[in-house]
C-alpha cells in the first residue's frame, strides 16, 4: 500500500520574494540546515545537493535531489532523497501571497513502500518549516533538537 504524503501548511509573514529565496538560497538553506552547504541549479533536471562533515568529520553528501518545475515566486518541485538519493520521493512547495503573510504549503508525496525516509521526513518538515519560518519572520532561528 502507497504511504500516504505528507502535507504540510504554514503561514510567513513575510513578502514572497524573501520566502522564495528562503527555499532556494544557499545562505538561508545553510541557517536552516545547520550550515550544510546547498547548490541548487534552478531548471528542470537541474542538481540540488545538501552536504557538509560526516560524523567523522569527512565531508558527505546528506540529500540529493533534481529538480522537476520551477515558478519562481510560486511553485517549485523537485524529487529528493536521503544520501546519494536511491530512493526517492517528491516535494511540491506552494506559495500563495495573502495580505500580510505567504500561504506555505509543501506535500512530500511519491514515496516507495521501504523508504525509511518517510518517518523521519514526517518528523523533520515542521521542524525545518519552523525554522524557516523564524528566520524569515526575526532573522534568527534556533537549533533543530
């Protein structure tokens, strides 16, 4: 049976251009990610990698990804996954400008049956949306856990 995606909907109050650019800048990829480095080249099948030391301190590649569409200031999707992503599932992220705040809405949905990604990634969006949110909001964010 497919897993069911994971949909999640916050709202930023902040202007579009700034909440775009948290999803797709390296600067606030790396406060978010705690300082991972992000590349990110922004067409379709274009490469978004996320990596920095290991455990051992050996640098490591944390999540690959590709991207499938991109509407700048609305919509971007990219397939992503954990590693040197062999399993990979897909992330819709939605943004909608209302008067004082952006709509945020981002489904991970196309998952495989065994992706051990799945749990964590249900546990991990509020957390990283969160700390978006935040940094977006105050400038400062705070530490995952």
């Amino acid at each position: 049976m497919a897993k069911a995606p994971l949909i999640f909907t916050y709202y930023i109050a902040a202007p579009v251009e700034k909440v775009w650019s948290g999803f797709v800048s390296k600067e606030a990829n790396q406060k978010i990610f705690m300082g991972a480095d992000f590349e990110v080249d922004l067409r379709p099948g274009g490469a978004m990698t996320w990596s920095g030391p290991g455990k051992d301190g050996k640098p490591m590649r944390y999540v690959t990804g590709e991207v499938l569409r991109v509407e700048p200031l609305k919509r971007l999707e990219y397939k992503f996954g954990m590693g040197d992503g062999a399993v990979l599932s897909r992330v819709k992220v939605e943004l909608t400008p209302e008067t004082e705040a952006v709509k945020v809405v981002v489904t991970n949905d196309q998952w495989e049956d065994d992706d051990p990604a799945y749990a964590q990634n249900a546990d991990g969006w509020p957390r990283i949306l969160s700390r978006l949110k935040t940094l977006l909001e105050t400038g400062k964010t705070f530490r995952p856990h």
